[in-house]
C-alpha cells in the first residue's frame, strides 16, 4: 500500500489544527479562568464595601431592626452563600445564611465612622455560581473554536494540495503565539497568497472571540454594580446616600473624570439640596459630557452629570445605563417621600391632644391615638372593633343624638359638643367633628371623629357667669344699702332730738323703743347687704368667741323659741381670734336663725367652739378658731346645696325669708380669711362649721360697754352732704349739741363758704362721695392747702376700701347711720386731735 503524503499531510494538519483548536480553547477557558477570578475578586471586594457603606448609618443609630432587614435584603444576591454582620456596640452578631456550603470565598470589611469603628461584616461568596459561569463562557468558546476547526479543516483540505510544510510551520508559530498571549495577526503572520483567506478568518475570529470575551466582562460588571444599587434603591435610605452610591458605581462603571448626581427638594430650601460629586477636581474643558435628567411624579428634580477627559462620547449603553440608575433614583425618592409624609402625618395626630378616631363604615373602630386614651381612659386594644357610641356615650338628648347619627350615615360632616361618659364613669363634655372619608371613586370607606374636651372651658365660662352675676347683684345691693343707710341715719337721730326735746311718758318710751327697734332692725338688713357687696368696714380687734357665742344665745334663745332645744358645747378654752365682732355675731344669728327654721317641728340645735389645728398636708393649714352649728331639722337636698350661698335664693315661702341669710355669712366669713363647711343630706340635718383665722397668745376684747355719754362743745363746723335729710338731721344734731352749723350742699359751695369765712370754721364734716366732681377728701385736702391743722370728719353709707386705715391722716371716719352720741364722740376725738397739731406746730 502506498503512502500518501498529501494525505498524511491532511492528517497531521487536521490533527494539528484540531490540537491548536484544543490548545486555543484550553488556553481561553485559562484566559477567562484567570480574567473571572480577578473580576470575581473585585465584584467581591466591591459588593462588600457597597454593602459596608449601606448598613454603616444602621450600626451608627444601632438599629438592630434596620440593619436586619438590610442583612436580609442583601442576602438574597444569589451569589452569597452567608452573611454575617457583627455590632460592636451590643456585641451582636446577625447571621443571614441562604446556601449550605463550604466552597466559599469570604470577605469581611471593618464598618467605621471616622476613626470609630462600628463593627464587621462578612460575606461568604458562592464559588459555584462563578465556575458555573466560567463553564458556560468556556462551552460557548468551544462552540465557537468547533465551528472555526471545521472552517479550519475544511480550508487546510483544499489548501494543503498546494501547500507546503514552511506555511504550515509558519501557522504553527502563530497559534504557539496565541498560547502565550500576545494575539499576533493570522495573515501577517503567514506571508503567503495561499494561506490569506485562512488568516483573515483566523483573525476575524479572534477579534470576534476578544471582544465577545470584552462585552460579557463590561457587561457583568455593568450587572453586578446595578444589583449593588438596586439593593441600595430598595431599601429605605435617605436621597442623600442614594444620590451618592449612584454617583459611585457609575464613576466606577464609566471612568468618568466626574458623575455628579445631585437632587433638589422643592419643599425645602436649596441649601438643603441633595448633592454629592466624585471622582476628583471638575474639568476645565471635558472632552464629553452628558446629563440624565431624574424626574418623580412628572416634575424633574435634579440629574446625573458624566464628564470625562479621554476617550469618546458616551456610548448608548453607558447613556442606557444611567437612565436606568436616574429612574431607580427617582423611583426611591417617591418613596422616600411617601414614607416620610406618612410618618409626618402619624405622628403628628399622635402627638395631638385631642382624641381622634378612625371607624370603618360601620362605626368599628380601627385607631384611636394617644389622645383619646388621655381623655376617655380607654386603651388602644379595649377601643379596637368596638362602636364609639359603646364605650363613650352617656345618657343625653336622645332626639339631638338620633339627628347627629343621622347626619353622619347621610354622609354629612358634623359638627357639635357631646356628653361622653370616661372609662372611670366620670361624665364629660366634648366638642366634635366628624367627618366621612371617601376613595377616589368618592364612595365613603371610613369616618373620622376629632373631640376636644371642653369640660373645664365650660366650668370656667359658668363660674364666670356665676361671678358676674354676684358682682351685679353686689353692686346693686351696695347701692341700696347706701342709700339706706342715709335715710336710716336721719331717722336714727331725728328720734334722738325727739327724745331729748319731748318729756318723756310711758306710752312715749315705749313708742321710742319700738321705733329704735323697727330702724336697728332695718340697719342689720343694710349691714348684710354691705357685707354681702363687701363694701362693709371692718373694725378687726381680737376676740374670745366663746363670748360672742354666749352672749348671742342669751338674746337667741326666746326668739328660737321652746320647741328648739339648745345646747352650748363651749371650748374649755379661750378661743381667740382677729375679726369685726358685731359681723360674726351675724354669723351667729344667721345660723341659728336658718337651724330653727329648718326644724319646723321642733329638734336639737348644738353650737359649740374648738380650737383646732390643720397639718400642711390638709387643704387648708394652720390654726383656726372653729364655730360648728348642728341641727336635726330636714337636711338639703343638693340641688338645694349647690346654691345655698347665693344671694336672694331662698326656699321659704313668699315674706318669710330675703335670701340674704347664708349669702351674708359666706360673705363675712370669706372678709375675715376663713372658709365654711357643709355637711347636710334629707332626713339628716345639716351641719356648719365655719373656721376663722386663730390668734394665739392674743387676750381676747372684753365685750363692749354701754354707749357713752353725750359730749358737747361750741366749734365752728361746716356740713357738707349732698342728702338734703342727712344734712339737715346732722346739722340739727351738731346744734344740739352746742355747736355752731354751717351747709353746704356740695363741694363747690363749700369751698365758697370756705373762702368767705374759713378762718371762723374749727372743723368740717362731709360726705365721702358726693356730686360735682369734688370728693370729700378732695375738699378738706384744698382747704387743708391754706390751714394743715384743719380737723376733719368723713362720713360714707359703706366703705370697705374707705375705712379709717385707708384714709389720709388727719381724718376721723364715721360710717352711717350712727347716734348722736357717735357723732358727738367722733367730733370731739376730731376736734381733740385738731388741738394736738396745732400745740406741736405752734
């Protein structure tokens, strides 16, 4: 059999070009080995730092929940096979394993904030995943080297009959030069016409192979880094950090001289604009430069801005790319903001003092906030599913409530104030709105109540009212009182001169007697009206109340009368105190008069005294002088109680009763600094204890003798009183008395008369308020202006901020009505005292 040397050539190349093919392959599947490896190292190395820099502010907060989620979020890369991140600050370690295996490569990155470190994080890498890659990029080589053998052989069958072994070891050089990676050219290689089709080919497909080998490595790197940012875009981080790793991982991707992402808030200031730039200086004359615009919900709000030095335009892909990043921003700070409006809103309505609650369509609740829990007492969990009306309603207008149940379900807001019932059973009121809430297809799916409480508001405008009614009703009576107590003064002293004047007979003591009685009797109601009007003065001095209680029950006990038992539990003691004793003798009579009529058919009536002492704890410390009055009469009932200090409130019949009884001793005992007590319930009596201010180590006033005598004299007095009456029963009186009168009827002409004759005048006695715009401390301060020593003498109806203590020195104060023998001594004291500046000034 002969030898063929073509055919033996045809093997041998067919063997060797299968070799080279086996060797070209080997040596790409070693190339892309080596490349993968390296690519893996730094996807590795950048997917751990990117990973680093995400959880850092996490670790910063120690936000254990934060950085959990962020641990699982990233976990599910399905490269990792294992995730660990250690936080230094509690010692903890949150471990995220997806895949069992022990083929891994691991990274662990130190987690720092400036110089302090923060913690750890390890990530287990699946080799698997990666040599799968390599296979599959190895199989298609092959493919490729396959199909280039079969294009190879099928050539070298047609060439070797005209070739010879030179051009074959020329080839073998070339493919030798392969191996060792320089990528010589085919058909520069081989000089030969024969072979530069086989060249041209062999070259084509090598360019084809290095730049499919060239895209697949951009291309997973261009992939890697989008997942990095995706896991970023996913999570919920400020548009701060996000613009920033979108800045980074296109700097990165691009080589761009600089990648500014920056994003503009509209509802903030431009100082508080997102922005953040990376990869060095800025460019004085970049050689290209794009800009991605980033727009959420149809209105752009900032860019992405690539730049570089080298190289040509930026491709479409790489334009592609930063689109895709720019909606992936977009789209996060939409979310951002979603989120941070919600959080804004919760915890605004949260923080809210009013109570506010959510209901479905059929009025179960599905939130209340914290402010209904502070007002209803009712907890989150008790409200949840339950009917409003269930846990707050009280008891009302069953009509008004029937209209506003009504109104709502119509679809209507409404608006009004409720009386709810707390979880403790106490009742208070509440000013509501509620208000439907409907979707987008304006269907209602919910209701919303906002109540403000509003009790104290309305105790405040009732005692205002209260208040305003008391100060009208003191006004009025005060007026009364004044006017009164002028006529009363008159009369007081006209019977005076009729009983100095007129021999006196039986029959005309008696009628004397009855009269004084009838205007003594008039002058205590005027007295409770000024007491009540607080306009009454006041002449404090320290007294024994055991006296005075003594003393009134000896006048008490007939007009109480027999069927009243009485009984005096006095204080072994002195029980001292400071105070008016002709007010708490009121007191007194107020009381025991009030006890009797509340025991129409008889009963026990205990008054007794103590002193006693209240420790800081109490409402009222400190030591008190303590007056307690006891019946066993019909009781009150609280209607009536809640408005027995009120003025002219009574519950006698027509003529029997003023209303001014309890009105008065709340009155004076209030003026003294003390307070009153009330214990009372129907069918059990009632008790009053009233406390006054105690003294201690104070000798109490011995009680006060019997009126003096007249004092007479023969000064020169001027009148100034505007009441014709009053005038004339003054001056009548002052004549009577010795002295030498002079009238006038207001201020202007007294100080005419002052004028022509004041040099005569030794004293003035004048009316404290009086018309023609002159006072009567205003008159005696002019005429005061030409003699200092001028006595004078003011007279008032009442006068609780124009008593003795108040006035200017020099003037003596008589408060009316008064007697003639008051009136005397209060002009001999003033006269007295004229004496004794004029002796120092002299």
């Amino acid at each position: 059999m002969t030898r063929s040397i073509s055919r033996r050539l045809t093997v041998g190349l067919t063997i060797a070009a299968g070799l080279s093919s086996a060797l070209v392959v080997a040596l790409l599947a070693l190339y892309q080995t080596r490349t993968s490896n390296a690519d893996l190292a730094t996807e590795i190395d950048a997917s751990t730092s990117a990973f680093a820099r995400l959880i850092e502010p996490a670790l910063w907060d120690v936000d254990l929940m934060r950085s959990a989620r962020l641990a699982e979020a990233f976990a599910r890369d399905p490269r990792i096979a294992r995730l660990s991140v250690y936080e230094s600050t509690t010692g903890t370690t949150r471990t995220v394993e997806r895949v069992g295996t022990a083929d891994t490569a691991l990274r662990t990155v130190a987690v720092r904030r400036g110089a302090e470190p923060l913690g750890t994080v390890t990530v287990a890498f699946r080799r698997s995943f990666y040599r799968d890659q390599v296979r599959r990029q190895v199989v298609s080589a092959a493919a490729v080297s396959l199909i280039a053998l079969i294009a190879t052989l099928i050539g070298l069958r047609l060439l070797l009959r005209r070739l010879f072994r030179h051009p074959l070891d020329e080839l073998s050089n070339v493919v030798r030069g392969y191996a060792t990676g320089s990528y010589p050219p085919f058909a520069s290689a081989i000089p030969y016409e024969e072979f530069a089709e086989l060249g041209r080919v062999l070259d084509s497909m090598s360019t084809q192979i290095r730049d499919q080998l060239a895209a697949l490595g951009a291309a997973n790197r261009e992939l890697a880094a989008l997942n990095r940012f995706l896991l970023i875009a996913t999570a919920e981080v400020e548009p701060a950090q996000l613009v920033a790793e979108a800045a980074r991982e296109l700097q990165a991707l691009f080589g761009a001289t600089r990648v500014r992402a920056e994003v503009h808030d509209e509802r903030a200031s431009a100082a508080s604009a997102y922005a953040v730039s990376d990869g060095g200086a800025e460019v004085a004359a970049p050689v290209s430069a794009s800009a991605v615009p980033i727009v959420v919900d149809a209105r752009p709000v900032g860019a992405i801005t690539l730049s570089r030095e080298i190289g040509g335009p930026f491709t479409g892909a790489e334009l592609s790319l930063a689109n895709t990043v720019a909606a992936q921003v977009a789209s996060a700070i939409s979310r951002y903001r979603a989120h941070a409006a919600e959080r804004l809103l919760r915890v605004a309505i949260e923080q809210l003092p009013d109570s506010v609650i959510i209901t479905d369509r059929e009025r179960r609740i599905v939130y209340v906030n914290r402010g209904f829990t502070a007002v209803s007492g009712y907890g989150a969990d008790e409200a949840m599913g339950r009917d409003p009306r269930e846990l707050k309603r009280a008891t009302g207008d069953a009509a008004a409530e029937a209209a506003m149940d009504a109104t709502v379900a119509a679809g209507t807001g409404w608006v009004g104030r409720l009386t709810n019932r707390k979880k403790s059973g106490e009742l208070y009121f509440e000013q509501a709105v509620i208000t439907p809430v409907r979707d987008a297809r304006g269907e209602i799916t919910n209701y919303v109540a906002i109540g403000r409480d509003v009790t104290a508001e309305m105790r405040r405008d009732e005692q205002l009212r209260r208040a305003q009614r008391m100060d009208a009703v003191g006004q009025l009576a005060g007026g009364v009182a004044h006017d009164f107590n002028n006529m009363l003064g008159a009369a007081m002293m006209q019977l005076e001169l009729v009983e100095l004047d007129v021999e006196p007979t039986p029959s005309l003591q008696q009628a004397a007697r009855d009269m004084r009685a009838a205007l003594e009797r008039a002058a205590s109601l005027t007295r409770q009206l000024l007491v009540f009007s607080r306009r009454q003065t006041m002449q404090l001095a320290a007294h024994d109340l055991n006296r005075i209680v003594a003393e009134m029950l000896r006048i008490l006990t007939p007009v109480l009368g027999e069927r009243v038992e009485i009984a005096f539990e006095r204080a072994p003691e002195p029980v001292p105190f400071e105070g008016d004793a002709g007010m708490i003798e009121q007191v007194v009579v107020n009381l025991c008069v009030n006890a009797r009529d509340a025991m129409p058919s008889g009963g026990r009536l205990v008054i007794s005294t103590a002193s006693v002492a209240m420790g800081e704890t109490s409402e009222h410390p400190g030591a008190w002088a303590l007056l307690e009055v006891r019946d066993t009469g019909v009781g009150m009932p609280p209607e009536v109680q809640a408005r027995m200090f009120e003025p002219f409130y009574t519950t006698k019949e027509v003529g029997q009763g003023t209303g001014l009884g309890l009105a008065t001793t709340h009155g004076i005992v209030t003026q003294h600094g003390g307070w009153i007590a009330v214990d009372t319930a129907v069918g059990e009596g009632t008790t009053f204890r009233v406390y006054l201010p105690a003294l201690a180590g104070v000798e109490a006033a011995g009680s006060a003798g019997a009126a003096a005598n007249v004092v007479r004299g023969n000064a020169t007095v001027l009148v100034v009183e505007d009441e014709p009456l009053v005038r004339q029963s003054v001056s009548s009186s002052l004549r009577r008395l010795g002295h030498r009168v002079l009238e006038a009827s207001n201020g202007h002409e007294a100080l005419r008369l002052w004028s022509e004759r004041g040099n005569a005048i030794d004293l003035v006695v004048t009316d404290m308020v009086m018309p023609g715009g002159v006072s009567g401390v205003q008159l005696v301060e002019r005429m005061r202006a030409g003699r200092p020593a001028l006595s004078a003498v003011v007279m008032s109806g009442y006068s609780l901020e124009l008593s003795s203590d108040v006035l200017p020195a020099g003037f003596v104060f008589l408060a009316k009505p008064f007697t003639l023998a008051a009136l005397s001594r209060v002009i001999d004291e003033a006269l007295g005292r004229a004496g004794r500046a004029s002796d120092r000034t002299g």
